[in-house]
C-alpha cells in the first residue's frame, strides 16, 4: 500500500517475512534507515514495514533493501475478495504445516527424551533406536532453522535461529561421531545420567536428547506465537466485509443491482428493510426507523425521512428508502473508520520482548564464547574430546529454549484462566499495558448498557386499566410493526403475559415519527408520542421518563390516555460495581459515546462518571484518546461497536465486549467475554499476577545461563547434563506458568467495602 500525505513524504508499507526476534526488527529498520530520506517502523507482529521515503524513490528499491538485509519482502497485496481469499488460505496452510510439523516432533522425540535421560527404561540397541528417531528431528523439524541461520550467515548477521541451528547440528554431529566412532553404538551401552563428566565415560556418552529437545521446544513456543500473529489482521478483514458488495439502483432504465465499486455519486439507490445502507447518502423518499449502532453509537434508533441524511453501514429497521449518494468509496465514513484502524495498528508495538531482544547480543556472545572456550583448552594442551565436549556443552546449554517459552506458556496459561473469569487477551503486550493503565474510556451503548431497547417502566392511570393488561393491549398493536420500540413493547408483554399468544389487531396503521394504532377485543389502542394533556400520574412518569433519558410511549384506549411506558437502553446490572471496583483501583472513568447528551449524562450520573463526552463520531474518540495520551495518561478504550473499532486500535490498550462486533473485538487488545465490565477488574488483577510469573520464568531462564554456561566452559558440565539442564529449564518454566491456571481473583482486592450492585 502507498499513500501520499498532503504534505510531506510517501508512506509505503511492506510485507516483512523471517522475522522471528526484536533483533531482526532493529535490522530492518536499519538497513531502510540507511537509505537517504528513508524512516521505518517495523511491526513484529503483523509483519509489516511501514516506510516514510521521498516521493521520487522506487517502493521496488525498499524492497530490495530489505531482501538485502537477509529477508523475505513484497508489496502488500490489494485487499479485493480474490486476493483476501488467496490470503487467508495462505495463512491457513502455514499453520497446517507448522502445526504438523509440530506434532511430528513430538511424536519422534518423546521416547528419544525418556530413553535417555531415564537409563532403567535403556534396552538392547536403544541408541539405534534414538538415532533413527532423532535424525529427522534434528534435519527436518529443524529445517526451519537451519535455512535461516544459513540465510543469515550470508549476511553475516546471528540470531536466535543461529544459535539453535548450531545446538542441533553440534549435538547431532557429537552423537553420529560417538554412536559411529566412539564406542557409543555398542549393543548393550547404558548411558547414565551425571552431573560431572566422567573421563572414562566421556565416549560412551550420546547427546541425542539435546538434539532433539531444542527444536520441540523452540517449535512449541513459536507455533503459539505464529497463532497470535496470524489473527491481527482480523479487523481490517471484518470492516472490509461490513460493506456492502452489491447495491440496487434505481433510474430512468427500472432497478438493477450493481457491484458496489461502481456506484458514482448521485446516483438513487434502494434500501430494504432489514437491509444494510449501502453507502453515505441522503434520502429521497420513504421513512423509516434505522438503526445506527453499529456506525454512531447511537442506541436508539433514528427517524428518518425524505432530507436526513444516511451513514453506510447503518441497518434499515423499517420501511423502504430511496437514498442518494453522496459519498462512495474512500469518501464515506465507514472508509474512514477503515484507515483510521490500519493507521493504528501500523504504529510500532510498545511490546517489551526483553528474552528476543537480549538474544541480539545473547547469540553472538555465545558463538565467541563456543570458539573461545574450544581454543583455550586446545591451546592448554587439553585432550581434542574434552575441548570439544566443553565447546559443545555451552552451545547446549546456551540454548535460548526457556527464553522462548516464557512468555507463551504463561500467556496460554493465563489465557485459559482468563477464559473461565471471561476475559480474552491478545497478548503479553496487552497485560504489560493493562498493568500501567490510569484512565479508561468508556462507550455506553453496548458496553455500560445492555445495547437494546428494553421497557424500562410502566405506569397506568390508577383505578383504570392495570399495567399488565395495558401493555398487553400495546404490544398486541405493536405486533404488526417493525420499529425497534414496538419490538421493546412487544417483547414485555410476551414476558408479562399469562404464556397466551397476544390477541389480534385489525385496522391497524403506521404513522411514521408518530405511532401506531389498531382495534384489539373491539377496543381502539393507539400507542405513540405523548402529547396533550396528561392525568398527573402520566405526566410525572413523563417527567421521570425523560430525566432518565428514556424514551416515553403513550398509550391511549378509546381515545383517552391510560398508561405510558418508558423504554431505553438500561445500564447492565454490573456496571455499577464496575466502575466503581475501577475507581477503587486508582483508574479514572472516562463516557464516550455517539449517543444524546441527555442519555450519556443520565447513565454517567448514574454510574458516578463525573467526565462525559456525548455526540462522539469515530474521529472524536480516536482524538479524545490522543489528548488523554499527551497529558500523559495510559488509556484504555472499552468499546463494542464499528464506531469504537479506531479509539480501541489508537489507545494503548483497546477492550471490547464480547458482545460486540466482530470489527471492535478484531481491533482490540483485550475482550470481555462475560457481558459486563466487572471481568475488566478481574482482568487488571490477572495481568498483575501473569506479568510476575513471566518476570520470574525470564529470571529463572537467563540466570540458569549464568550459572551453566560458566561450569560448562571449565569443564564441569558434559553436553548431557547440558541437555538435561536445559530440558529442566523449561520443565520448570512451563510448571511454573502453569500455576496460573489454579488462580483466584480476590473480591477485597481494591474493593474493599463494596457490595455488588451498590449504586
């Protein structure tokens, strides 16, 4: 993709493969930086190099740059169905192939692992055995490796894949020399297991085990790594999909339907009930209620009529509309939410992989300190095995596998937790960010309220009709309309009803921006807008009602009003403990929504949110995010909706409700599974744990190389117990993650005197 800003140099973005540690990244962007006017951020996660360069510089030449630097790079492909598919199919196979490789792994080096490190279960042959096991292992599992340390040998860089590549290859190579040449192949060898080498032993040792034990493990932490990067694309995919593709458009020639990339400005087209608008336009004849949730936030629906204006993506609730364009393309709203997301997530993670960026120093202190530790007891007139055995034992042990397990088994693990207390993370980078946030902002529609019109409140005119039987006569009228309201009104007297189906109505009639009416058991019942005079009981259910922010309906029996009933978007139960479990937390609550300010102010004054920002569009809120941000808040954006999906991808940490779209959870970090935002305070309190245990795996992992590989330099580690100490590693990493899973999130834990729904 190339983009022009108004002023100032091309962007391009570039599809960056062979990434694998934060080591590459800074190559990259070196490598690019190098070229005169050039600036590039490198995403590791999505894979992407978004590159600032002068207007005349070939996007062919950044290409080439980075084929130059060692890896694999391409223009990104268009974003049309054909390539989308090829795309993901694409995406698919690799993770077949790397899942079976995988599990092919495990299944060939298992019994290679028991059998050696466990000599009572060593029969006849075992090592004949283990070597035909591990031979495929150490050439075909590792491929992976091998091709890019070779790639990266090229380009005289090491990284990760370096380091793991000379493990295999040094072990495999001492076991085929033993098995072969040292005595080791002998029928009835027994390998014991010791801490110190044994001078009279040091042949009829085998290091199979750690041949086969590097790629597993390294293969296991990357394939649940790959799972995660393949998924960030998920959103950009999802407001791609929410367009309309066809479009039906009317003119002098009758009705046809069209691809949507051929609609021009101007041009009158249908939009169905049910259906989705096509594009931003404006009405030019019918009415309807339309359902603009999903695009402004607004939660209840909006009349409209021949002059109001259409935003694309919005749903007809009602009747037939002929609409105009006046927006196609990447003019319309919906296009915009569209780059707005790609924007942000094309920004640079704020991802702290310390184990990756370590390992760029790391790696090559280990190659120099093999080579170092082979000509120092050369040169001391040591034996040629021992020298060799030393030099092998430290690129053994060296062996980054409990680096690369750190952070993925305590994220899984954590994940799982997560699950069950319904919370969904994306990632370490989002704990890191959940664990620092101060501010959130808060959508309403959806994600404080339960997002759909509900009857909040009945009231009758005392010694008149009971507020059952009043709502039984108003939804037997509303039952022949599609408006979002009468459905609310319907729906409660279905709920409130003796499980009888609701009488008939006949003469019934639609006004639109008014009511209904019809005849129900010989009865004339209008329900519509209030107006008139009122008996004092319904106009102070009026005045409450429209205090509330809800939306009040009148209904009259006989031409004389008997009962008006009050229907809105109703705060979820537990979003009154949230937030105030979030206050407690020492995070400040921040409501903004697309809808009215008298419905966010009375959910705000409700919730005790004292900061409010009503009428919000999609760009509002991504710039609200942006102040909060300067004044140097950590913000986090709660949202559910199209219109939360470019706040959530701008915040430093986006969360969306479960219940929301596929676009807003796609751009989130973070999702709410459970309905309610009470499982936020679950989720702070488990990235503060999860965040802990990887600290501690990082520790366990770079301080057993501090100890080992000095004992294996000196001699006292043989590449066995080299193998086993980094097998025990990341034994004792993956159990100690695993601890994750028993986790219980304490209800005193900042709450400390609070009651589930206090108000």
């Amino acid at each position: 993709m190339v983009t022009e800003p108004a002023s100032g140099p091309v962007v391009t973005d570039i599809t960056v493969g062979g990434m694998t540690c934060a080591a590459c990244v800074r190559r990259v962007e070196k490598k690019l930086g190098k070229l005169e006017g050039v600036t590039a951020t490198v995403n590791l996660a999505t894979g992407l190099a978004r590159v600032r360069h002068p207007a005349e510089m070939v996007p062919a030449d950044l290409v080439t740059a980075v084929e130059q630097a060692g890896y694999l790079a391409a223009l990104p492909v268009s974003e049309d169905d054909g390539d989308s598919q090829e795309t993901d199919e694409a995406g698919s196979d690799e993770a077949r192939r790397e899942r079976e490789r995988l599990l092919v792994t495990v299944l060939l080096a298992v019994p290679v692992l028991v059998l050696s490190m466990v000599p009572t279960l060593q029969f006849r042959d075992w090592q004949w055995l283990c070597f035909a096991l591990a031979a495929p292992v150490a050439v075909w599992s590792a491929w992976p490796f091998h091709i890019r340390a070779l790639r990266g040998l090229r380009h005289s860089t090491a990284t990760m894949d370096t380091l793991v590549s000379l493990g295999v290859l040094a072990s495999f190579a001492w076991s085929v020399y033993a098995l072969f040449l040292g005595g080791a192949g002998e029928p009835g060898m027994r390998m014991s297991f010791s801490l110190v080498p044994s001078a009279s032993e040091d042949m009829a040792h085998v290091y199979l085990e750690a041949a086969v034990s590097v790629p597993l493990f390294v293969l296991t932490g990357r394939y649940l790594e790959g799972r995660a990067r393949r998924g960030t694309g998920a959103a950009l995919r999802s407001l791609v999909e929410l367009a309309a593709k066809q479009v039906s458009v009317r003119d002098e020639h009758g009705e046809r339907s069209i691809p949507i990339e051929q609609l021009r400005v101007g041009q009158v087209f249908v939009v169905r009930p049910g259906e989705r608008v096509a594009t931003d336009g404006r009405v030019t004849e019918g009415s309807s209620a339309v359902d603009l949730s999903l695009v402004t936030g607004e939660s209840e629906p909006v009349e409209v009529s021949p002059g109001s204006a259409l935003v694309g993506g919005a749903v007809n609730a009602g009747g037939l509309l002929l609409v105009e364009a006046r927006a196609v393309g990447a003019d319309t709203q919906l296009a915009r939410i569209t780059r707005l997301v790609t924007e942000a997530q094309a920004g640079k993670a704020r991802a702290q992989r310390l184990a990756d960026a370590i390992a760029g120093v790391f790696v090559p202190a280990v190659l120099v300190l093999a080579v170092t530790v082979l000509g120092f007891w050369l040169g001391a007139g040591a034996d040629p095995q021992a020298a060799l055995t030393a030099c092998v034992a430290v690129l053994v042990v060296a062996c980054p596998c409990a680096l690369g397990l750190a952070t993925p088994t305590a994220l899984m693990a954590a994940t799982g937790r997560g699950a069950q207390l319904g919370v969904l993370v994306s990632g370490p980078q989002t704990l890191e960010a959940l664990q620092h946030v101060d501010t959130v902002v808060l959508d309403k529609t959806g994600t404080l309220t339960t997002g759909h019109m509900t009857v909040a409140q009945v009231t009758a005119v005392p010694g008149q009709l009971g507020e059952d039987e009043a709502v039984r006569l108003a939804g037997a009228v509303e039952q022949g309309s599609e408006h979002p309201i009468g459905r609310a009104v319907t729906s409660c007297a279905r709920r409130t009803g003796t499980g009888e189906p609701l009488p008939d109505v006949t003469d019934f009639l639609a006004v639109p921006g008014h009511g209904v009416s019809g005849s129900v058991e010989g009865r004339t019942v209008e329900v519509g807008v209030p107006d008139g005079k009122l008996p004092r009981a319904l106009a102070k259910a009026l005045a409450a009602a429209e205090e509330a922010a809800h939306t009040p309906v009148l209904v009259r029996i006989d031409g004389r009003p008997q009962a008006l009933i009050a229907v809105g978007d109703l705060v979820r139960p537990g979003s009154y403990g949230a937030v105030e479990r979030l206050r407690r937390l020492g995070i400040r609550p921040v409501l903004a929504t697309g809808d009215r300010k008298a419905p966010a102010e009375a959910v705000a004054g409700a919730l005790g949110i004292d900061e409010v920002h009503a009428r919000c569009t999609p760009e509002d809120k991504a710039a609200l995010v942006g102040e909060l941000k300067q004044e140097g808040a950590r913000v986090a954006v709660v949202g559910d909706g199209v219109n939360d999906a470019a706040a959530l991808a701008a915040a430093d940490l986006g969360i969306a409700m479960g219940s929301g779209t596929d676009v807003a959870i796609g751009a989130a970090d973070l999702t709410l599974v459970r309905g309610d935002i009470e499982a936020l305070v679950d989720a702070v309190l488990l990235a503060r744990r999860t965040l802990g245990t990887i600290r501690a795996n990082l520790a366990w992992a770079f301080g057993y190389n501090v100890v080992t590989v000095p004992l294996a330099m000196v001699g006292l580690l043989d590449p066995m117990v080299a193998a086993a100490a980094m097998s025990v590693s990341s034994v004792l990493v993956v159990a100690n993650s695993l601890r994750l899973r028993g986790w219980q999130p304490s209800p005193t834990h900042g709450t400390r005197g609070w009651k589930a729904g206090a108000r």
